[in-house]
C-alpha cells in the first residue's frame, strides 16, 4: 500500500485499516510457526504498511491511537454479542 493511497482515507477508514493489518499481521504469524507461510516478505511489507498507518495518524495528530483500537476491538465484541 502506497503512503499517497493512505493519506486519501479518512481517520475512521485508517483505524479500520489498522485494525485489519494487525490481524493480517497475525494470521501470517501463525502460518509462519505452521510452516505453512509461502511468501516470507509478507511479514515485513504488512508491518511497514502498519508503520505507514501509525504515521500519517500522528501527522494527523491522533492522541491515544492504541486505546481508540482497543475500544474499536471491545465495541465490536459487545456488538456481536448483543446479537
């Protein structure tokens, strides 16, 4: 993901965006443990496209970004709970 493609989206669409990298993130994580990961670069272009989110949040001069994802995560648990 290029860094102009980043800055076009709206700080609510950055945070989503975050939100779906770090589970990427994760995912290709656990296939490396598995064994089953097939492009190893992967790993790193996921966490520079995360590097690239963290700084055009703080150009914007987001505050306190991990506790907004940690009430994106938890108001969407309650969301599917409710349900």
């Amino acid at each position: 993901m290029k860094i102009n493609e980043i800055r076009d989206m709206k700080t609510e669409e950055l945070h989503a965006e975050l939100d779906r990298l770090r589970r990427h993130l994760f995912d290709l994580r656990s296939q490396r443990v598995t064994e089953k990961l097939e492009d190893p670069s992967q790993l790193h272009k996921t966490q520079k496209d995360i590097a690239r989110v963290f700084t055009v949040l703080n150009e914007r001069g987001e505050k306190d970004i991990e506790q907004k994802q940690y009430h994106m995560e938890s108001a969407g648990t309650a969301a599917k709970a409710t349900r």
